[in-house]
C-alpha cells in the first residue's frame, strides 16, 4: 500500500498503458498503516520550515493516507473513489472493479462492536492509558501472555469475549469500527481511543451494520465442475493472427532496442487482427495507427497478414 491515492493511481496506471484490459491488485494489510504513520512522524525536517509549517505538511501527509486507507476497505466503487478524491464527478458504480463485480451481504455486528468498544474502555479504565490494538485483541481472544497476566487484564468481563474469533477477525471488527469513526488511533503512540459515536453504540442503542463480501466459487473448482461437460473452445482465427503480429512486434523492437509497446500496443495489434487489413488505407483505420507508425510499419505488418492468410 502506498502513502497516498496520488501514488496509487500512478502506479496502478501503468497496468493500462498499452491500452489492453489489465488487472492491477493491491495488498495491503494493517502493519502498512502503522509503518507508513511511523514513516510520516519520523520523516527528515526541512530546516527551513517553520513548526508550524511542518506541522501542516504532516497533516496533509496523515490526511492523504487517511485517504488511501480508505481505497483499501471501501465497500464501494473503487473508480468512483479515486475520481471523487480528485473533485471529478462519476458514476456510483463503474461495474468493472473488483468491489462493483462483487457481491455483498450486510451484516448487523452491533453486539459485537460493544464487545470491543467496551473492551478499549475497560482497559483504559483499569491502566490510566490507552493501549494499541494488538492488545485488545489478545483481551478479547483471551490471550495467556505475561504481560496480558502482569496487568491484570484477564480480570476484565471483556477477557475472552471473542475466543472463538480469529485474530484476522477481531481485528477486521477494530478496523470498521474505525472506518465507522466510532474508534480511532492516536498516531503517535498508535494507541486506540473511542469517539463520541462509541458512546452511542455503548449505551444510547446506536446500530452498526457491517458489509461482507461473498466469497466467489474457486476458479479451479469451477474449471472441474465444467470439465467434460463444456466443448473445449476453439481458438478464432483471428487470435492465429494476432500471434504472429505479435511476433513480428518483438523482432522489430529488438531491432531497434526499443520495448515492445513502442511499436504497436496490444490495443492496435488486437484491432489489427479482427480488422485484417489489405491496403495502407485500410491499415489507417486501425485503432492507435498513425501516419508516422503506418509509413513505417505498415508494409512488413501487412506482408505478415497477407502471409498468414495465404495470399
């Protein structure tokens, strides 16, 4: 996970730039937060800054990560997020990304919200202090560590509330309910506190709902169950084709030292194929061809369809 969406998108857009369709998959797991607020709280000093100044860019730097944690539990459209961030208008669903592709089910975890807000509180209570989320969920799982059993926490109601719940589990609570402004973290001790909207979860009767994401069937599964019920699919002639445009793409680059897409992307290449032109001004018509690229390229590419398709 990167610190920003505006690192994001730029890394996530070079899955894109040939102009063929393409999957970009983000990782990310809680630690990335609190490595990258560690990195934003101890980052190099400009001298010539004033406190103030850099205590603003800090802000800005918390609240563009903010941001990117955000993108990573959003339930919803991932490409109306991104635009929205940059103040551009979009639809609520793009029905290409992973999220809008998927299918989810929303779930009322409110007993267990008061399980851990009421854990964070309990705690809080008994040290004087506020402690991190690795230990509140080593209170609730009932965790045996010596330090759980030096501090006494395993004489809190809340001690094992959730010891029939993963790690994974519990944890994913703690960061929706963060998500949900009713917990968030202190950055820089990294210590969990409870908002105003906690309190109204814990005594007022404030419902929280959480949305949970079907898991789709295994595509090996899938391929199994299929097999020998389904034809095999014959490849189009077309695909014979792009193959050995294709191939004539990566002697042409080698030639020039230049990388593939240089030449022609995969975009033009796959037009090129289903268009199979005869004529230069039918060469024209293909999508990403040019009259440069058509003055250069366009005879040896049309030698290799005429080839292939025997004339």
């Amino acid at each position: 996970m990167p610190k920003s969406l505006e690192a994001y998108y730029q890394e996530a857009g070079r899955a894109g730039r040939d102009g063929d369709r393409a999957e970009c998959i983000l990782l990310f797991s809680p630690g990335d937060v609190a490595t990258a607020k560690f990195l934003l709280a101890n980052s190099g000093d400009n001298g010539d800054l004033t406190e103030e100044e850099r205590e603003q860019i800090r802000r800005q730097d918390l609240h563009r990560l903010d941001a990117m944690v955000g993108y990573c539990k959003t339930a919803d459209c991932l490409r109306s997020y991104i635009l929205h961030y940059f103040g551009q208008e979009s639809a609520r669903r793009c029905e290409n990304c992973g999220n809008c592709r998927a299918q989810y089910v929303w779930t009322d975890i409110t007993r267990e919200a008061q399980m851990v807000l009421s854990c964070v509180k309990r705690v809080r209570d008994k040290l004087g202090y506020h402690v991190g989320a690795s230990l509140i969920v080593q209170v609730l799982r009932g965790g045996r560590s010596d330090r759980i059993r030096a501090l006494g926490l395993d004489s809190l109601s809340t001690y094992g509330l959730m010891k029939s719940l993963s790690r994974e589990t519990v944890r994913e609570y703690i960061e929706y309910l963060e998500k949900e402004h009713c917990l968030f973290t202190e950055p820089k001790h990294m210590t969990l506190r409870l908002t105003d909207r906690a309190g109204r979860v814990l005594f007022r009767g404030e419902r929280i709902e959480m949305p949970r994401r079907m898991e789709r069937e295994p595509k090996r599964k899938r391929d199994r169950a299929r097999k020998g019920s389904v034809p095999a699919r014959q490849a189009a002639p077309e695909e014979g084709l792009l193959s050995a445009l294709k191939a004539l793409r990566t002697r042409l680059a080698a030639e020039e030292g230049v990388p593939a897409y240089i030449i022609f992307s995969n975009a033009a290449l796959a037009d090129m194929a289903a268009r199979q032109p005869r004529t230069i001004e039918e060469f024209l018509d293909v999508s990403g061809v040019g009259q440069v690229k058509a003055s250069r390229y366009g005879e040896k590419f049309l030698r290799e369809i005429a080839a292939y398709l025997g004339e």
